[in-house]
C-alpha cells in the first residue's frame, strides 16, 4: 500500500516559502520509506517589502530592461501591480544580463531598499534563465 500526504506550513513571512512534500513509498513488503523533497513557492508581487526586510534574500521573476544605465527587472510587466527592482550587481553579472534583456528571468538576490510600494532595490546574486 503507497500513502501520499503533503504537508505545508503557514507562515507570516512573505518571502519564498519552503513547504515539504513527504511522499511514503513501499520498499517491499517490511520495508516503507519516507522521501522529503522542499518545494519552493515563488512569490509573484514584491510590493510589501519594505525596511523591515532590508538585507533578506528574496527570489524574484520578471522580465530584465535596462534604462539608460541601469538595469531593471520588472515584476508581472502587464500588470497594473508590477513592480520595478533596481539591480546592482557585481561586474561578472553584467554580460549575462545584457544576453537576457526583455527576456523572462529568474534572480536571487539581497533586498537592499523599498523607494515606494512599485519601485524597490536589490543586489543580484545568481540568474536563472531555465525554472
């Protein structure tokens, strides 16, 4: 006999959530075996951050623009509630970034400032073009 059970836990924290999946699986008749795998939850509208989350670590998709000399990731573009994260980055990021302009993206970084509930900073640690 196989059992599925997903468990999750809620949590006032805003960020990417980490919930478990506990698969138990039948090894042979005496034999069970319990599998936790995290699955990440993506958060989709950043707007709330603000200086109490100064420093966290966030998880951010949206399409990469650059505006005069800055780039610019852009959360749910054709939303009216997108918001736009300011990117600083280290130089090594800067040619991946410019190979992923107008392109949908995946970016781990460091919140570092909220200038209005739509417009926010963030310092970019890892890209992700495949998720």
């Amino acid at each position: 006999m196989v059992f599925f059970c997903v468990l999750g836990c809620k949590s006032t924290k805003k960020e990417p959530e980490t919930q478990s999946e506990v698969l138990e699986v039948t090894v042979n008749e005496k034999e069970q075996l319990l599998i936790v795998k995290p699955v990440e939850i993506l958060i989709d509208n950043h707007s709330y951050l603000g200086e109490i989350n100064i420093g966290e670590e966030i998880v951010v998709v949206g399409v990469l623009s650059k505006e005069v000399d800055n780039f610019v990731l852009i959360e749910n573009p054709l939303s009216k509630n997108r918001v736009s994260f300011l990117l600083e980055f280290d130089e090594k990021l800067e040619t991946q970034l410019l190979e992923n302009l107008e392109k949908e993206v995946k970016i781990t970084g460091v919140f570092k400032n909220s200038i209005s509930p739509w417009n926010k900073e963030m310092t970019v640690i890892k890209i992700e073009t495949d998720f």
